[in-house]
C-alpha cells in the first residue's frame, strides 16, 4: 500500500460515475483497504494538487471531507458525493487518474444482523452508507427502504420516495411514512442517516413504538479523528449523559441514547 505517512493514503480515482443534479461518485480499488471497512464507517478525503499544480493547490482546502462508504466490493469502494461547498467543489473537478488522500476507514458503523425485519430511512446524502448496509444485509433479512428529499434530483433507488415538492413519489417529508410501515410490515429494527431534525423525528416515532433504532448523525468534522471534539453530542439518559465524539465513537448510535433535544 502506498503510505504517505500514518494514516494518510494516496489512491487513484480509476472511475467516475456522473448521477442526477450535484451528485457524483468517485471510485477507488484497494483489496487491502476493502477488508478493513464496515457499512456506517466513513473516510476523510480530498484532491490532491501534484508539484506541478502550485497554482491550484492553493485554491484548495486544507480540510478533509467526511466521505461515508458508498459501497465496498472486494475493495472496489465508492465515495458518493453531493456538490454542495469549496471541499466537495473540488472533488467535483476530479477524474479518473487523479489522485485522492483518504483518511480511514474511521468510526464505528452499524451492525450487521440476521432474521430481523429491517426498516431503513435516509434523507438527502444519507443515502448512500444505507446502500452499502443493505448489501450486507439484504440475504439474511426483511428490508424495506425509505428515502426523502427536495426534489427529483435527491431521489436514489429504494422501496418508497418522498419528495417536499412532490416531483417524485410522494410529497411531503419521509418521517411522515414511518409510522404507518412500522406496523404495517411488522418492522422490529430501523436504520437511519440524514438531517438531525428527520433522525429526531425518525428516534420519537421508534421510542415511542419500543422499537429498536441505530442512526448515523451527521455533524461538523474538523479533524475526523477525534482530536478536536468539534463533532461531540450528547449521549447517555438525561439523568447521566456525556459529549462523545461522531468521528471516533460514532457516526452510529443508538438513536434512544442520543439526548435530541439538546442536539
């Protein structure tokens, strides 16, 4: 494997996958790499400027991007970005052949279980460590799959769409079809990644129907590795509760755990 030094990789972007609206993927092949992943785990990454682009290196950020896993084969793994700043603005001039430094595989992702009756819920770019999950999942157990966005454009494959405009699917926000399909399909665990407000929502309608639910949060990542805390929420019961960091003790939680209102 190509070190730069502890924890910092240097890979080629051998593929580039164009999607709807701002959405992109880019592909790298590590086999190596591969095996050390999980679904719900993420990588820090951005372009790389070589010696002779003194000029653009300057343009770009010096933070890293929290990338979660979009899909991990054999170590084929795909980074599914959405344009929306200066460090995704820059991943989005990438192409095949240039280079990525990555940072991971970093946090601590879902679980994997067999013989449940799974409900899966994402919103905007929580989609895609939810792809990745379903695909460890998908031959042991009962999924269905929600999934919200603005418009058309936010809209990936899955079981059921909602849309706030209502180009597509249904209209209105995707907590709202929750409740509803928990019982209907006898669901006995969910799990989510998205805004903080649908993943509350997502956390009341479960605690309430005394179902079990994993979340993905999604939060500021200064460092990633958790040196800078910038990332802490609030864990634990509102008797006895604690900051613990997304980067290192999460992204996933046990969404009962996490004190939303205090969020």
């Amino acid at each position: 494997m190509n070190e730069i030094k502890p924890g910092l990789l240097q890979r080629a972007i051998y593929s580039r996958e164009e999607l709807s609206g701002d959405y992109f993927i880019l592909w790298i092949w590590d086999e190596a790499l591969g095996k050390l992943c999980r679904p719900g785990q993420f990588f820090e990454i951005r372009a790389h400027a070589s010696l002779g682009d003194a000029e653009d290196s300057r343009c770009l950020p010096k933070l890293f991007k929290p990338i979660s896993i979009y899909e991990n084969a054999g170590g084929r793994i795909g980074f599914f970005i959405k344009k929306v700043g200066s460090g995704t603005a820059s991943l989005a001039k990438l192409k095949a052949g240039d280079t990525l430094e990555l940072i991971g595989p970093l946090g601590n992702g879902f679980p994997v279980v067999s013989g449940r009756r799974i409900l899966l819920v994402s919103g905007g770019i929580g989609y895609p460590p939810l792809w990745y999950l379903q695909k460890e999942l998908i031959n042991h157990n009962l999924i269905f799959w929600l999934h919200g966005g603005a418009g058309q454009s936010d809209v990936f494959p899955c079981d059921e769409v909602w849309t706030m405009d209502g180009s597509f699917g249904k209209q209105g926000m995707v907590t709202e079809g929750i409740a509803n399909l928990l019982n209907d399909k006898k669901i006995d665990l969910v799990f989510s990644c998205g805004p903080m407000p649908m993943l509350a929502q997502c956390a009341a309608i479960c605690t309430n129907l005394r179902i079990e639910h994993y979340a993905s949060l999604e939060a500021y990542m200064a460092c990633g590795i958790g040196v800078c805390h910038g990332c802490a929420v609030p864990i634990g019961n509102p008797d006895k509760w604690d900051y613990l960091r997304v980067c290192k003790e999460g992204p996933v939680f046990k969404a009962e755990e996490v004190l939303w209102n205090l969020m």
